[in-house]
C-alpha cells in the first residue's frame, strides 16, 4: 500500500512526515513554496515535541504525474474550498477505484468526492499543527502526534479501513475505526465554527462565552436535519494521557487552519465550508443562522482586505455579530 497525501500542509505534511518516517511508501503532492521548499531542501522539516527531523521524501506538484497503483490510499488534505479542483485533477490522472480518504474540516468534502469515486473514507483529524513556514511543519500533539476516527463513507467498515489505521498507528497516531464516522466529522465542525473567529481576534479566541450562541445555532440546525453527532474536542476523554498539547523547542504555536491561512497570505480560508455549511443546513431545514452567516461574511473580508490574524477586537466582533 502507498499513500498519496495531496495537499502538504499541516496536516498533509504531518501525515507524510510521520509515514514516510515509520517506512510506509509515501508520495506528497504540494505546490508554490511548500513544493519548491521541499524540493530545494531534499525533504520537509518536521518539529515535534521529541524533536526535528528531516525527512525525504517524493514530492510532485500534480496528480498527472503520479502513475497510480491500483492499492493506492489517496488522502485529501487541501481546504474544503480547494476540493472540487483535486478531485476533477485525481480523475483526470487516471484514478478510478483507489481509496479516498477525506483527513479535512467540514462535511461536504465526501458527498463531492463520492460523486466521482466509488470508494470514499471520512477521517476526523484532531491534530494540533502548523504551516507556516515553507518546508516546514510543526505538530504540537505528545505522546501521539494526533488522534484519527476513519471509517467508509457514508458509514461502515472495511479491510481499507483497518489496514489504514494500522500505518497511522504505527506512524505514531492513534487511529479509531468508526461505522459511523460522518457523526465524529459534525462534531469536529461544530469545534471548527470558531476558526474564523480565531482568524479575526487572534490565537486563543476560539473558546470561550463568544462561542456558546455560534455553536448553539449549529446545534438547532443538526437537530432539525436528524443529525446525530459526537463531542470530539477537547473535553473527549481519549485525549487525556493520549494526545496532549506539547512544546515544541523554540516555537510558539501560531493557531488554527484559518490564522496560519492569513498569516501565509494564502489568499482563502475555509469559512465557507465551516460556518457556510451551518448556513446552508439552515436554509435547508428552516432554521435561521445569523451568527454563522456574519462569521461567513467577516471570513471574506478578512481575506479580501488581506488582513492579518487578530485584526479585530471582540468588541468590534460583537457588534458586527449583533451580539
């Protein structure tokens, strides 16, 4: 079994990283300066609270110039807003029947790629990491690197699913098989509504009182559309002793998705996909979501103005929300 992991960020570059470095057969797929990094380098940086390594791997910037094996496992790891492209460049390259495994924030990333493909795997990723730097990816989580649910999409088990929460495992992660996974991903979004929140105050900003009415919204939503779901942050008891936030010598973590895509100047985030799918779901069932629609609208300006992470105060942020 190889693994594809398209997108090397934080979580695509842990994964590789981390793989590649327990011996698995690992090709990255990257662009811009992560890619050039990476290839100018002879390998990726990866710090971790046991230390840095450098490790070396294949990297190439496009589907197209991969020659796929048919016991391929293809992890997604770009944003939600990037998707649609890399599933239209993975068919283009000839993959047909190979695993898709979704390792990405939201839920709509399997719908999209189960349109194309007959075999998709939902993964929920709690894995506290950053890129921020070109060639380098730093993972905060100690004893494991990350905690991993990964089950068939839209639910159900299968050999795939063991034989690949048997690499994370021995790549220093603690994978669970879950029949039911899409339950573990709407809990994860409903952690990841405060992303564009962090994105707009700064590094910390996304707990707290400013988050209870936000995330209460996507819980009138779930339970009008018969959504059942799983508490997946930092109160689930798995984490404790499992995977905690550790240090990482002469770091200081930088924040969520959405502040290291405005740190980067990446040019998007992924509130569309967070915040935009309690919306959509609200509109859907009847239920109003005035809250997640202002974080969606201040999600785009934030990236059209260009502005760095912690631009606003929450006072500034209150007032816009109506809160």
């Amino acid at each position: 079994m190889r693994f594809i992991i398209y997108g090397v960020g934080a979580i695509g570059g842990t994964f590789a990283a981390a793989l590649a470095r327990a011996g698995h057969d690992v090709v990255g797929i990257a662009r811009g300066r992560m890619l050039e990094a990476i290839r100018g380098n002879s390998g990726l940086s990866f710090k971790s609270p046991a230390g840095t390594d450098h490790v070396d791997f294949p990297v190439v910037a496009a589907p197209a110039d991969i020659a796929f094996r048919p016991d391929d496992v293809i992890f997604l790891a770009m944003k939600g807003q990037d998707t649609a492209g890399a599933l239209a460049a993975l068919r283009a390259a000839g993959v047909t029947t190979q695993a898709i495994v979704c390792a990405q924030n939201g839920v709509n990333n399997e719908r999209a790629a189960l349109r194309l493909f007959p075999n998709v795997y939902g993964m929920t990723v709690m894995l506290p990491a950053d890129y921020v730097t070109p060639g380098e990816v730093i993972c905060y989580g100690t004893p494991k690197l990350g905690l991993v649910d990964i089950g068939r999409y839209p639910q159900g088990l299968d050999d795939n699913v063991a034989t690949i929460a048997t690499a994370m495992d021995s790549a220093g992660f603690a994978a669970f098989p879950l029949e039911h996974v899409m339950r573990s991903k709407y809990g994860k979004l409903r952690d990841n509504l405060g992303n564009v929140v962090e994105a707009a105050l700064g590094h910390g900003a996304r707990s707290g009182p400013l988050m209870e009415p936000i995330q209460a919204e996507a819980d009138r939503v779930y339970d009008a559309a018969g959504i059942e779901r799983i508490a997946i942050g930092n109160a689930d008891p798995r984490r404790k002793g499992l995977m905690e936030m550790g240090a990482v010598e002469g770091v200081t973590r930088t924040g969520g998705s959405s502040v290291q895509s405005l740190k980067r100047g990446a040019g998007s985030i992924e509130t569309d996909w967070l915040n935009g799918e309690i919306v959509l779901l609200g509109r859907l069932y009847g239920v109003p979501t005035p809250l997640n629609a202002g974080l969606v609208a201040i999600g785009h300006e934030l990236v059209e103005r260009g502005e760095k992470p912690g631009s606003m105060t929450e006072a500034d942020l209150r007032a816009r929300l109506g809160l």
